[in-house]
C-alpha cells in the first residue's frame, strides 16, 4: 500500500510540476488564437498577414488573460476564447 502510494504521489508531483513550467504565455494564446481564426477566414498570404497584424494589436489590448499556475484561459467581453496547459493552447470555437 505504502509503495502504491508513493508512486501516485511521485506521479502528481511530477505532473504539478510540467503544468507549472509548461504553462502558456499571454503571447501564445494571442498567436493560437490569431491562426485560427485566420485559417477559418482563409485568406491568401497578404491578407493573411494583414488579419495578423490587426487581430494580434487587438487581442494584446482587449484580451483578458487568466493565469491559474497550472493552465490559463483567455476571454474577450466575458466570453472565453482558448485554454492553455502544458504548452499547448487549445482554441475553444462554439
């Protein structure tokens, strides 16, 4: 029993710890956030590099970014946007 729960306890120390360190940027919820919705509006490479540009100067000011130690979450006008942990950033699309 005791050697069950040391390794469940080593497991979740060590899982605590990649969240922690591995925890998206503002940044890189801005940058997810930016691609995918310039994927879904498809356009050609200028466009594309003009949508970036805007969407990334709004985002930076209007973005509201969470960060709980071990994940994060952004959201504009209350609604959420994307969820971040361990390095990943996962666009929520409704």
């Amino acid at each position: 029993m005791k050697k069950t729960f040391t390794i469940i306890f080593t497991a979740v120390a060590v899982l605590a710890v990649a969240c922690f360190l591995f925890n998206p940027a503002k940044e890189r919820h801005v940058d997810a956030i930016t691609e995918h919705y310039a994927k879904k509006l498809d356009v050609d490479a200028k466009g594309a590099t003009d949508v970036g540009s805007y969407s990334r100067l709004v985002l930076n000011h209007a973005l509201k970014y969470d960060d709980y130690v071990f994940c994060s979450t952004s959201s504009m006008l209350g609604e959420p946007l994307s969820f971040g942990i361990m390095g990943y950033v996962f666009v929520l699309d409704k």
